[in-house]
C-alpha cells in the first residue's frame, strides 16, 4: 500500500498551511494566550468556510467530500500552530449539529464511559474521575464558549446537549485548572442520558476522535523538531553552531525518528480506521509530541523554560492531550491483547507450548 500524498492531498495541507499562517500565526497565537481567550468566532466561521469541519460531509450535504486520511492532514497543520477550540468536536459533529459543518457553532466532545471516566485534564490522573461513583463526567475542554456538547457515550450511545440541558452542565461545572493556557476545562456531572441521540457510532467516533487528536500531536512534535533545529544551528557556543556538537545531534536526530515513526502509523491509521492501529498511532503519537517538546527545551537550555519561548506551550498542550482516550496506558492494553489474540507462525490455533 502507498501511504505517500497524492499531488491533491499536498495541496490541500499547503493551503491549509497558508490559511493558517495568515489567520493565527505566532503574533495572534500570543495575543489570544495574553487575553485569555478563545481564538473568536470570525476564525471559527473561516475555517468552517475552508471546508475544514465539512470536510468529511458528502457533497450532497454542503461537504467536500473527503475521507480521515484527508481530515488528518488538516489537523497535522492546526497541531503545528496550537489553534486552540474544540475542533475534534466540531468535525465530528459536522452535519448532526446545526451550524457546525459551517464554523458557526462550536461543539466540545465529552468522553462519557458511564464510571467517571473522561479525556483527562493533563495531570495524568483525570481519566477516571475520583473513583467515588458518583457518575463524575470527568472533565470537558473548551465547554464554557461551546454551542454543544457531542457525548460519546459508552457502547454505541451517541448524544448531543443543546439549549437547556447544555447550558445547566455548563452551569454546574466546576472549571479545573489547566496545564495548557489555551485549553480550558471543566468538570461536570455525567451527561449520560441527556440530550438528543443521534444515529452514530461511538466506539467508530471514539475511534476517529483519537486519530484526530493523534494528528494534531503529530503536527506539535513536527513543529518542535523544526523549532530545535532552526535554534541549533543559530546559535553558538565556544565559536561554533551548537547544533555541531554530538550531543545536540543526538537529541535532534531522535526527535526526527519519533516524527517519522509517528507519522507513518497516524497515516495508516486513518486508512484502516483499524482499532489496534488506532490505538498504537495515538500511543507513538503523544510519545512523539510530549518527547520531543522535552527534547526542544533541552536543546534551547534555559532560554526554552522562559514565558516568551513557544516550547512549553506545546508541551504542555501535548500533556493535555496524551491524557484523552486513548491515553498510553489503554493504548499498551489494547496493543497487547491484540498480540495476545495473534498466533505465531506454524502454530495451530489453540495450541499449547
């Protein structure tokens, strides 16, 4: 099978690029994290307007037409730039929730399994409430500003909060500190049951959630290799460019491995639509984006820790977003049942030893 872009595909991520660079680049992403606000609906509404939530949406429907693998390329490109919002959300809501496909409402995703269980605030502890059962919806992202709430709910269950019932979530949640500035969160009471139910899958939404979320990781550890290496070989030290030094080269050289090994398995992914390469994609995906933040901070010294560099921005997004499902730990479980199912060469099935 040939994974490489077709000449369609590489136009599309380069207009996306462009688009991009020209309605949130690094000046506006600053702007937005000193404000403390969301990216606004006029950017909201232009992306809707470049297909980028209708992107999926048969034509008949006002869509363009295009498959995940497609849907990745563009979430790669916002993953670069850190845009910020409910952007999983709302792609996956494109034709269910009215307005969405056209950049006019925002829907935040709620990862609903019924005990707690959520997408994580980023600590590494928050995908499974507090173990009290006392139905924890665990925590939302981008809830606050959000049109809807899509729940992906456990089995099959898929539903939508509008109106009334959404905006008493909204009322009694309570906001949870953020490890990323640019992604607010909220804890609610479990929505399970609430809302409309729309005729969707939400083990195929849960899937294609993550395949999204592992491009937008894909697209911040593409960006923070390039970020080392552009730092590399600007700046010097003892009358050399600091990138000449082996320990500098090691450092950017496993930063590259763990892009491209990435990349290969969030693109096959989104091919196969494969649960264990869904699962194994999200898994190289976080390790590439939250590793290689780590490594961009080591190669920019102490100069990377400071407010005014964009390192610990990614960083810390990639926290945030290594801790929705499914997170490392569900991710390996899978992985190894699968291998547990797979029977080696020249055995019989069901045979011992």
């Amino acid at each position: 099978m040939d994974f490489q872009l077709s000449e369609d595909q590489r136009a599309l991520r380069s207009g996306v690029r462009e688009l991009l660079a020209g309605r949130f680049d690094r000046d506006r992403m600053r702007a937005v994290l000193d404000r403390g606000e969301g990216v606004g609906r006029e950017l909201w509404g232009q992306l809707g307007a470049a297909g980028f939530f209708a992107l999926r949406l048969p034509e008949d429907e006002g869509g363009v037409g295009l498959g995940l693998p497609e849907a990745v390329l563009l979430f790669e490109e916002a993953g670069r730039v850190l845009l910020p919002g409910p952007l999983v959300g709302t792609h996956l809501a494109a034709g269910a929730v009215k307005g969405a496909a056209e950049g006019r409402a925002a829907v935040a995703v709620a990862y609903d399994g019924g005990d707690g269980r959520d997408g994580g605030d980023g600590r590494g502890g928050g995908r499974y409430g507090d173990g009290r059962g006392d139905r924890d919806g665990g925590t939302v992202a981008d809830l606050a500003d959000a049109d809807a709430l899509l729940v992906l709910g456990p089995g099959e269950d898929v539903r939508v909060l509008t109106g009334e019932p959404l905006r008493a979530l909204v009322r009694a949640a309570r906001p949870v500190r953020s490890l990323d500035p640019l992604t607010p969160l909220h804890r609610v009471a479990s929505p399970a049951g609430q809302g409309e139910a729309l005729p969707a899958d939400a083990v195929r939404l849960r899937g294609e959630a993550a395949v999204l979320t592992a491009a937008e990781q894909l697209g911040s550890a593409a960006r923070t290799l390039e970020t080392a290496v552009q730092h590399a070989r600007e700046r010097e030290q003892f009358g050399a460019p600091i990138g000449s030094f082996q320990a500098v080269k090691h450092l950017c050289a496993r930063m590259l491995t763990r892009v491209e090994t990435a990349r290969v398995a969030v693109y096959a992914a989104a091919v196969t639509a494969d649960a264990v390469e869904i699962a194994g994609a999200k898994l190289l995906a976080d390790e590439a984006a939250v590793g290689n933040a780590r490594d961009c901070l080591q190669v920019h010294g102490g100069m990377g820790f400071t407010w005014e560099a964009d390192v610990h921005l990614h960083l810390k997004r990639a926290w945030v977003r290594a801790a929705r499902p499914p997170t490392a730990a569900e991710s390996e479980e899978i992985l190894a049942d699968d291998l547990g199912r797979t029977e080696p060469p020249g055995r019989a099935p069901g045979a011992r030893g």
